[in-house]
C-alpha cells in the first residue's frame, strides 16, 4: 500500500503528540520516521511542511521541505538541522498578528485564513538531540504555527476564517504559491 497522508477525521490528527524520548534520538526508528516525513512532503505541490501525526505517528515532529525557503537561497545553505523540529517548544511569538492563506496536506480541497503572529522563534531538537532555536518570519513563522498546532491535534480549519473549497479558493492558492 502507497504511503499517504492522513486526512481529517483520523482520531491521531486530534490527539495531543507524544514527545520524543531521549533514548530514541539518533535511532534507526526516528531516522525511519522523518524519511517518511520527508518523502510524503516532498511529494505534494503545495506542501511546505508535515507533522508526525499527520503520517500517523503521535509523535512531537515536523518538518519544513525545501520548498518553504526562499527560492533564492541554495538548499545546502540550510542546515538539514534547522528543518527537523523534534519537541519544538514556541518560545516567542510576535505582538502583531496578520491574516494568512492557509491550506493543510491533511485537509484536502479546503483553503482559508488564519490569523497569526508575523513572527515565531521556536526551540527544538535535531536526530541526534542537540537543542537548536529559530528566530522566524512570514511564511516560516505561520509554518511553525500551523504545524505546532498539528501536535496538540488542532487543524488550521478549527480557526479559518473564510474556508473555502478548492474550487472557490484559486485565489488563495495563487496567494499560498506566491509565499514561496
């Protein structure tokens, strides 16, 4: 059977993700995981991030593809590190909030907006268990958010405002492309 993403309705979607034990850094078992992670995101056209739960693990894990950073940038400049989030903790968030289109791997079909904090600074840890922080804007802080949110087992169409089905939200989707 294909590797696929969870959609909404799976009861792992709304379960708060368990963290990641100390004992399971630097295991095959993670390693296996965030591939996994990796291959599904890497797959879709328009995801730029996936969270454990959204493969089916209860697990405190997102990642960010490459496709989320500025295309101007070489990929290699950014350290493999600094897109695995392993028992990510929001640290800061940003007084002034903004409305941002906002679609979900998990929610197919259905674009939205949000309101969230223009800027995130999140601490986390790599594979191998070394705490890193990230100070972020625009489109990576709303990521932060948006996955974040997908490990307490909230869906951004818990706070949407102006969902819309694909057919009515080419626009949004022009806008979401356009971040990148």
């Amino acid at each position: 059977m294909k590797d696929s993403v969870v959609q909404m309705g799976a009861l792992v979607l709304r379960d708060i993700a368990k963290p990641v034990a100390k004992q399971e850094f630097g295991t095959k078992e993670l390693a296996a995981t965030v591939k996994k992670m990796q291959k599904l995101v890497a797959a879709e056209e328009f995801g730029v991030a996936i969270a454990a739960p959204q493969i089916g693990v209860s697990k405190r894990i997102f990642i960010l593809a490459d496709k989320a950073f500025d295309p101007t940038l070489a990929p290699d400049k950014i350290a493999t590190a600094k897109k695995i989030f392993i028992n990510p903790e929001i640290i800061r968030l940003s007084r002034k909030k903004e409305e941002m289109a906002e679609g979900c791997l998990s929610v197919r079909g259905k674009y939205g907006t949000v309101i969230r904090h223009e800027k995130a600074s999140i601490k986390a840890y790599d594979q191998e268990g070394h705490v890193f922080v990230y100070h972020a804007t625009g489109l990576i802080a709303q990521i932060f958010q948006h996955e974040y949110d997908h490990l307490d087992g909230i869906l951004y169409v818990d706070k949407a405002e102006k969902l819309r089905n694909e057919k009515e939200s080419a626009q949004i989707k022009k806008e979401i492309s356009n971040k990148k």
